[in-house]
C-alpha cells in the first residue's frame, strides 16, 4: 500500500460522505426541520425595541 491507494481511499471516503450530506439534506424528513429552523427569527417577539429603531431614515 502506498501513498497513492491512501489518496484514493480518503477521495472515495470524501465523496460517499457528500453524497450522505447531501441525501440528508435534501431528504422528505428534513423538510419539516429546516422550514422550522427558517422561521425562528420571524416567532419571537422583539421586546428591547429593535422594530422601532430601524424605522427612521438614513
């Protein structure tokens, strides 16, 4: 075994963790998930006044 079989097996290990990534990502049951962790910032209230500082003009 030499260098160049140690660089072919971390290109192959690389790229099946990808694909597993990117399965994931993409899969039916993450849906759900993600549109959640989406609207997070817009569920909470913002009670120290931010709304009312960004209104003014530049």
């Amino acid at each position: 075994m030499d260098i160049n079989d140690l660089r072919s097996i971390v290109t192959v290990a690389g790229l099946l963790c990808f694909l597993a990534i990117v399965g994931w990502a993409y899969g039916k049951g993450s849906k759900k998930g993600f549109e959640e962790a989406a609207n997070l910032p817009f569920a909470e209230r913002d009670d120290d006044g931010a709304a009312s500082r960004t209104s003014h003009p530049r």
